[in-house]
C-alpha cells in the first residue's frame, strides 16, 4: 500500500473519530445534567476504573498500554466539561467569585506600601515600578509585610517571590498561604550585583563581606575566588551596603546593587560579579482580602497530592484538558514529613475564563490541599 493510499485512510479514520468523539461529549453533556439535577458527584472512580480496564483488556497487545492513556485523556477531558457544566461549590470556587465581585479596572498608584528590606534594595526598586507615587514602610522580615498587610496598616506589600537562581522563597509562599491576602500584581526584575566599599578600598583589602544569602549563592564563582574572606549574612543587600557605609573600615563590603552605591557614598569594587548575566527575581504585590483587577492573565495555586502513582499527573491533566498552559510547576519538602512535597503552580489563566471556576473545584476536591493565590498581572521591568 501506497503512503499516499495509507494517508488517505488515516483521514478517513481521523473523520469518523472526530464524529464518535463529539457524541460522546454529546452524551458528557446529558450525564452532566442528570448529575446537577440528582447531585451526584462529579467523579466516579469506580466506574472510571471499569472503564480502563475493559479498554486495555479489548485492546490487548501491543496496544494496549496506548489505548489506556488515550482513553484517560478522554476521561479528563470528560469530566473537565462536566466540571464547568456542574460548577461544584468550593473553598477555592468561593474565594475566585469572591475576587471577582470585588474586581477593580486599574491599580493604584497611591497609598502606603509594605515593602520588604530598607533603602536601596531590589524590593525598594520593585516597589518603585509598581507604583509610582507610593509612600513606602520598610520592614526587616517577609512576616512582618503581610501582617502590615492584613492588618490594614498598609494597602499593598510587595515581596520577593522566586529567583531565577534558586527557584521559589518557601517562606513567602508558606506565609501567602496562612493569610488572608491576596496576589494582585506581580513584577520580573533584572538584578546585577555590584561588590561595594568605602571611598579609596582596594578589592585586595577586603577580608569581611555582607550580603544577603541569596545574593551570595548568586555570586558564588566570584566569591570562590576570593581568598581570606568572611561572608556573613544580613537582612538585605541594602542592609550590607548601610553596614559598610557604617563601619567605615575598609577590610569591609558588601555585594548590593549599584543604587546602594550612590545611596550609601561607596565606591564599586566590581562591577557584574553574579554568575548569570540573566539573573531575575519575582517580586509580587499583595493586598488583604480576595482581590484583583482588570486584564490578570496570571494564576498562582499552591497545592499538594497524595503520594500515589498517577496523582500529579492526573492534577496536570484537569489542568491541560482545558487547553492552560502551566508556567510554573515546582515541588519542595512538606517539613516534618518523609519525602511529601507540595506543588506551587503557575497558570496562564484568568478567572474570566471558561472553565477555570469549574477547574479549581475540581482541583480542590481532587487534591490532598489547595489554596487559590490569586490572579494578576505580571509585568517586566
């Protein structure tokens, strides 16, 4: 037989799959409806499995395993629709109307912002290009943000999410995840670390540097060539530059950015000294309550699983049956558990969106836990 014979075939194939397969979500559809009318549960998994079995029975070999995740993907993207035509109420659901009965069209660009760090650091710039007549309130501690935040104290706080050198800052996260706040904004920042001392210092004097941890690990070759030096830990890039200005002692610097330089009088030492020229940090904007505004294309999830073969991949594809691209998949140590990890989850997404309320029910209901982070913008600055 001919390819051109052969392809032919394949379309005649693919024609009558295409029509077997829009009848069976034809049929989706009315099983949805009895479910709403009776409030019969969205999933079956009893049922599913009888489904999967006979398929991989009948199929038998070699194509067995083949028609298996075929049918799968049938049955996600079955319940995915059943799901935005049940729109079974949820905590995640709950939260999302929420958000969007109090949807605002434009972000501030006044009022008091809690902001992480002191003058002079990253946060300080971030803060600085999100909103352009803020007054800022410096705090020394990711805590003490959101609590100025939920508080009422402040409207806004803006904090470091996730570096592109060490992935996510668990603290923020576990702290985003225990509040009543929510991500309205989010901004990616191109940070360059600069080697600072006091006016005459000669980098072969420098026997102390302070930094903060993250800078460090982003400067280590630079840092690992350096012989007889001391790197002690602070709150904050801008806190380094500030002590150095203060000790005025030029076994002393700091690595900060090139704005603590002028900020704090001291002279660049070197210049570019981390080690990817392509180094950002996330930084995101929160505000008390479920909140967001207009155009946010952007949904962060925090979630965990159960520890069974299939679970994530399941999760990712209710995600995937709805035709979302994920952004952000990451996974990191539940502590004091043995080998449990907990998903943070990004999303090309809007609540807006067919579906997505739909979704995140059905992520709450399938998952271990779940929490709704919020929806926004983000920008590059």
């Amino acid at each position: 037989m001919e390819l051109t014979e052969i392809r032919k075939n394949l379309d005649t194939v693919d024609k009558e799959l295409l029509r077997l397969f829009l009848e069976r979500m034809d049929l989706v559809d009315k099983v949805a409806d009895i479910k709403k009318d009776s409030h019969q549960p969205l999933y079956d998994p009893v049922r599913e499995r009888q489904i999967l079995a006979k398929i991989h029975e009948s199929a038998g070999e070699p194509y067995g395993d083949f028609a298996d995740q075929l049918y799968r993907t049938i049955l996600e993207l079955s319940r995915a629709r059943q799901a935005s035509q049940l729109f079974l109420s949820s905590e995640a659901s709950k939260r999302a109307e929420c958000m969007l009965a109090n949807e605002e069209t434009i972000l501030p660009q006044t009022g008091r912002i809690a902001c992480f760090g002191t003058e002079g650091s990253n946060t300080q710039n971030a803060a600085d290009k999100l909103f352009s007549h803020a007054d800022l309130l410096f705090f020394d501690s990711f805590s003490a943000v959101v609590k100025a935040v939920q508080s009422g104290l402040c409207r806004f706080g803006v904090l470091p999410i996730e570096t592109s050198a060490n992935g996510s800052i668990g603290r923020v996260y576990d702290l985003l995840r225990g509040a009543e706040v929510s991500i309205v904004r989010g901004i990616r920042l191109n940070i360059r670390h600069v080697l600072l001392g006091i006016k005459g210092t000669d980098l072969s004097q420098i026997r102390t540097i302070y930094t903060h941890e993250q800078a460090a690990v982003e400067s280590r070759s630079f840092l690992d060539n350096l012989a007889n030096v001391n790197v002690i830990p602070c709150q904050s890039t801008a806190h380094a530059a500030r002590r150095v200005a203060e000790a005025n002692d030029p076994s002393v610097a700091a690595i900060a950015s090139e704005k603590c330089a002028k900020l704090y009088d001291l002279d660049v030492l070197a210049e570019n000294i981390h080690d990817n020229a392509a180094n950002e940090t996330r930084f995101i904007c929160i505000e008390q309550g479920a909140k967001c505004y207009a155009g946010a294309n952007r949904l962060s999830l925090a979630l965990t699983c159960e520890n069974v073969t299939g679970a994530l991949f399941q999760t990712i594809a209710k995600i995937s049956a709805l035709g979302i691209n994920m952004c952000k998949l990451e996974s990191v140590p539940i502590p004091e558990t043995a080998f449990s990890y907990r998903f943070y989850v990004d999303l090309d997404a809007s609540l807006h969106q067919n579906g997505v309320l739909g979704l995140l029910s059905v992520l709450e209901h399938s998952c271990d836990s779940f929490q709704l982070l919020g929806n926004y913008t983000e920008l590059i600055g």
